[in-house]
C-alpha cells in the first residue's frame, strides 16, 4: 500500500504520548523486526517477537511502518491509549521501486523506507521529480517548463536506459488508469502537474506481468491526494524568471462514510527564448462512500489542457510552431476488503484532442476494466490473480496535406496470476506470469520468479528475472513517418540482483545490478522517401544503481543516488551516468534544501557520431514558516550558472530564482 497522506507542519508545543502499535502480516502473524516511526517528532521503534512496538509519539500524527519483504504502511493516529494500535502489512511484489510523496509544506521526520519528499525540492511536474529523485530515471526537456510534443517534443522518462523515442516503453498509471495518446501510445508529459498528486510509485524494471504493453522499461505511477480528515483548502502560488508561474488550489474533507477532493492547477511561462511561451490548466474532482465494511466505491477524474510554443533549435529556429491539446479521462473502483482477501474493480476512459501547427488533427480514447485481487490461501502463500481488457485508438487527418490518416482501434485481453510463498521464515519466494492477446498481434507470455533472503531484520538479498514487452504503435502500424502492419512486438528480459542494508537506524543504503536483454526493437531504416519501420534493433544494458540516505541528527537529512550503466546500443539522449543528491536542514526558523543532479556524456543522433557534453545542476531552496499553516518561499534553479543543453539546439536557461507562498486553512 502506498504511503500518500501529505500531512501539515505540526508546532512544537505538543505533546509526546505513549503509542503501543502491533504489527503483523496478512495471517495474523507477529511481524518481529518492523520499524515504527513517529513524524511528529521523529521518534522510532523496533517491533518485538510479538510484533509490538512502544514509542512516545505527539499525536496526532502520522505514523509509518516499514518490514523487510512487506509494502510499507501509514496511517493517521489520533489519539494513544487503550489497546495496541493495529497494523497489518502486506507481502511486498519483488521489484525495485521508489515512493515519492508530494508535500505542500516541509516538516522534520526520519527516513522512512523509499519515502522522499518532492514538492520541497522544487520540482515542477512530476516527471521533473521522478528524474531528481530516481537514479534510474531520466527525462529530456528543451526549456524552463513545456516539455511539448511532435517532432521536437520531449518529456521523453528512460528508466535504465529504456523508453523509446516517443515515450512508449515505460507506462504511466493515473490512478490505476494506463494513460497514453491512443495512436501514438506514448504520455503527455505535460498534463502531469503536481495540484492533485499524492505519491508517485516508480517501477524500476520490466513490469508486464501486471501492466502488460508499454511497461517493457516499468512503470510510473501517480496516486490522487487522499482526503484530510477534516476540511480543508492548501492554496499554494510561485513567480519566478521568465514570468514562470504555478498556482495550485485543492480542497477536500470526510464527512462520515464518504469523502470528496477536488484541485486545479495553473501553470505558465514566457519562455527563456522568443516563442518558448507554455501555459497550462488542469483540475481534477473525486468522490467516494464506503458503502459496508468490506465494500468501497470512488470516481475520480481529472481533465487538462495546454498550448505550448516551439521556438526550434537555435541552427533552425521555428516561427509560429505550437500544439494545443485537451486530455481528460476517469474512472469508477469498487474496492474490497476481508481478512482473506481484497482487491480492486475499475472501469476507466481516457480522451484527448490534438491541434498542432503542421496541420494535424487527431482525437484518440483509451477505454477499459480491470479486476484485481489478493487471497490468503494459508499462512506463508498468498496469491493475486486478476483480468484487464483495453481497447484504444482514434482517427487524424492533416488539414494542410488534405491527408486523411483514417480511423484505428485495437483491443487487448489478459489474465495474470502471482504467487507470494514464504516456506521459512527468512524465505520468500515469487513467481507470476501474464498471458496477453492482442487483436492484431495475438497472445504472449510474460514470466516473473524470484527471491527475497532476509539475512536479518536490517539486510536483505533478493535477485529476480522477469520479462517485458511492448505492442507496436497504431502510428507505427498504420500513421507515420514510415508505417508497417508487419511490425511485431518489442521484449525484454530482465535479470537483477538486490541487497538492501539499515546498519543503524538512521542510514538506509540499496545496490542493485542488472542485465537487460531487449530484442525486436522497432527502428526507422532506409533513406528519405524510402523510410521503413521494422524489427531490426537489439540492445543490451548492463548496469549498477544505489541509494543512500542518512540522518547525523534530528534536523539534518541527506540523501544521494548514482546510474553506471553499459549498453551495447543506448539511445540518443540518454546517459551512461547519473548522480543525484540531495540535502535538507531544519534551521528552527528557515528550512534549507540543496539538491541536485549530475549527468554523464550522451549520443546525439542514431548513429552515434556525435556526443554532447554533461551537465551538474543544483537548486536551493529556502523554505519560511511565518505562522501556523502560513510560509513562504524562495528558490534559484541551476545555482551555478552552468550552460548545457538536453536536447541539441535547445539551450537550457541559466540561474534563475523564483518565490511564492503556501497555505492551508
């Protein structure tokens, strides 16, 4: 379960109580070893042979629990006393993953697990904090915000090396909804603003057992603010260089069995260069009841729209080049919940409506269900098991040209299945597979098996293999630049290997390395006019990745995380290399962040003649709380005043500094 309660800066004048918390798994068992923690005034605890965990904690507060092998989970606790708080954890999926947790207003708390904090960064999107805060993760971009779309778009997420140029191999999930343009098959990277987002899961590492298509590389996925407890409107607005703004409002409560959040967001620039101007609406509403003790029904749903300039590579600038585009989609869950078993039911629709300066026009849908659940079969084995169906596509046409692209759709079908089998008690086993037909393509297989050693309760080994794939486009099939009915699907094979180490309680370090194996990439060949998609391309990458994150004390937090990788084909725009860091301090009156990202070396084009340098970014950001639920803030972007460029042509602006303030009543 997700940790995504963003929660407000609690003051100093309450009060420690003492908190008995028991922690088990899914059957009743006690869970020796988990770690309490308190985020209130970053008090911690170990669990006994019991499964209980005593701590002075001021409440109310949220309060996280974390176990090698299990999902972490938080709650909020009102008030100690009585009986020990209860708390079930349930067996973690083996793969590599991130948690990164939006929050309006910073506030002192341990590590805690894959637990980052974004919003006090300065990210801008969420995709800017996937890149900052994921060492795997990387994102190009062409300007200060408007990653765009079309031939010189770019929000294009690699994870280790994988993604694809559009975007069509690592999957962004939207409150469980697979979203991506239904010809292109690839996200839009600028409807993803930080006014309605909670917690982002990055999945590092093929994910198709679960997602099928397109989470051939993995998944990000991005999870709704939960509602406050009790009313509650966060109103939060940023100025900065360039006339770069964000101006956010959400407001939510529970009133009884049900709960309602809504959000909109606004976002704008001039640019850093003539023509560059972006500016951007979104909003988002949601609704749930729960309906019994077991039954629970919500309807999110969210819609955007943008219009984004082009001002071209500086060698062969651009006039009047823009695209304007509306996206919205939503989707009806049903959950459930018993000793046994739990899961999910959702039926969700995406749609969107492209206008960009060349003449082409498109309206695409992306509309499906999806079933999925987890049973205790006995202590020690549980079982998930689940269907999805999606069908998506759309019609486009050229009103320069006069082309008519037609109108296209295709549907896909699967059942997947995943065991969780612990047979002693520092064992856990893992294994699952997805079965997936698809009208055009027909069915495949995508396997996953592993194993997680918990050496003790602080260190752990898991290694894993997996498999991955990807169906061709409706673009790739039917549209441009070069299209091919005979194209069949791209695959990858995933091999991994983990350890994950808390010597003390306040130091968190991970390594993982991996071999990735990807065949049947689909590569442009031949010379204009006699261009030709095909099956041609194979890659192979081979790399090491980690995270440390520390706490000296209390008020200092400090984190870093590093990409080595080998391929025998990297692509255009993605490093071989890639530091991130990232330094909070808790200065009693002013909070203090530094954070920033190193990147190696990457080819320019295709054939890999040419190389463009790499870059070291940094950010500051001074956070001041005034009064109460009242700060405000001031942040300079590329402190050091480094000239790079991401994409060739597009030089990326120097220092720049922005100020604003936060909220909430």
């Amino acid at each position: 379960m997700n940790f995504a309660r963003c929660i407000p800066f609690l003051p100093a004048i309450l009060t420690a109580q003492a908190l008995e918390v028991r922690v088990l798994d899914p059957q009743a068992a006690a869970i020796q070893g988990a770690r309490v923690e308190c985020l209130a005034n970053a008090t911690r605890a170990l669990t006994n042979i019991e499964g209980l965990a005593r701590l002075d904690c001021a409440l109310p507060a949220e309060i996280r629990v974390t176990a090698a092998g299990f999902e972490p989970e938080g709650l909020r606790v009102a008030s100690g006393g009585g009986e020990p708080l209860l708390v079930r954890l349930r067996p973690a999926p083996l793969r590599t993953t991130l948690e990164v947790v939006v929050r309006e207003t910073p506030e002192a708390g341990p590590i805690s697990g894959s637990r980052v904090e974004m919003d006090q960064r300065g990210a801008r999107t969420v995709l800017d904090a996937v890149e900052k805060l994921a060492p795997g993760a990387f994102v190009t971009r062409r300007g200060v915000m408007g990653y765009g779309i079309a031939t010189n778009g770019t929000g294009v997420v690699t994870i280790r090396g994988v993604g694809g140029q559009p975007n069509t191999g690592v999957l962004i999930l939207v409150d469980g909804r697979p979203d991506y343009q239904g010809l292109m098959g690839h996200p839009l990277p600028d409807f993803y603003g930080l006014a309605d987002a909670g917690t982002v899961n990055v999945v590092e590492g093929p994910a198709s057992v679960l997602y099928g298509s397109n989470a051939m590389g993995g998944v990000i996925e991005i999870r709704s603010a939960p509602p406050p407890e009790r009313m509650e409107t966060r109103l939060s607005s940023t100025l900065g260089s360039f006339l770069t703004g964000q101006h956010r409002i959400a407001n939510g409560a529970r009133l009884g069995r049900g709960f309602y959040t809504a959000a909109a967001g606004l976002s704008h620039t001039r640019g850093e260069r003539e023509r560059a101007a972006f500016r951007s609406k979104e909003g988002s509403l949601a609704a749930g009841y729960e309906l019994t003790p077991t039954w629970k029904a919500a309807l999110r749903g969210r819609y955007g729209h943008f219009h984004v300039e082009d001002p071209g590579p500086v060698f062969a600038p651009l006039a009047n080049s823009f695209a304007r585009v509306g996206r919205g989609g939503a989707g009806l869950y049903l959950e459930n919940a018993t000793r046994r078993t739990w899961g999910e039911t959702s039926v969700f629709s995406n749609h969107g409506r492209h206008i960009i300066a060349d003449g082409f026009r498109s309206v695409d849908r992306t509309t499906g269900a999806r079933v999925h659940q987890h049973f205790l079969l006995h202590p020690g084995l549980m079982a998930e098991a689940g269907t999805d169906v999606v069908n998506y596509g759309g019609r486009a046409h050229n009103v320069l040209t006069r082309v008519n692209y037609g109108s296209h759709e295709l549907t896909s079908g699967a059942g997947f299945g995943r065991l969780n089998w612990m047979p002693m008690g520092a064992v856990r086993l893992f294994g699952g597979a997805r079965y997936e037909t698809n009208s055009v393509f027909g069915g495949i297989a995508a396997p996953e098996a592993g194993v997680r050693i918990s050496l003790h309760p602080d260190y752990s080994l898991a290694a894993s293999i997996s498999r991955g794939f990807r169906n061709p486009t409706i673009r790739e099939l039917y549209l441009f630049p070069a299209p091919n009915p005979a194209l069949k699907r791209e695959q990858l094979y995933n091999y991994e290997l983990s350890w994950l180490a808390r010597p003390v309680a306040n130091l968190e370090a991970t390594v993982s390395a991996f071999y990735a194996d990807a065949d049947n990439l689909i590569v442009t060949t031949g010379r204009y006019p006699n261009l030709r998609l095909e099956n041609a391309g194979a890659a192979i990458h081979r790399g090491v990745e980690g995270m440390l994150r520390y706490r000296p004390v209390r008020a200092v937090r400090f984190s870093i995380g590093g990409l080595r990788m080998w391929s025998t084909n990297l692509a255009p725009y993605v490093p071989g290399a890639k530091i991130s860091y990232s330094l909070d301090a808790d200065l009693k009156r002013v909070f203090v962040n530094l954070s920033g990202m190193a990147v190696g070396r990457m080819w320019v084009n295709a054939q890999r003649t040419r190389q463009m340098g790499g870059y070291h970014l940094a950010t500051l950001k001074l956070t001041l709380p005034v009064r109460g639920r009242y700060s405000v803030f001031a942040l300079v972007d590329n402190l050091f005043d480094k000239r790079y460029q991401v994409i060739d042509g597009y030089p990326m602006p120097g220092i720049n500094a922005a100020g604003g303030i936060t909220l909430s009543f």
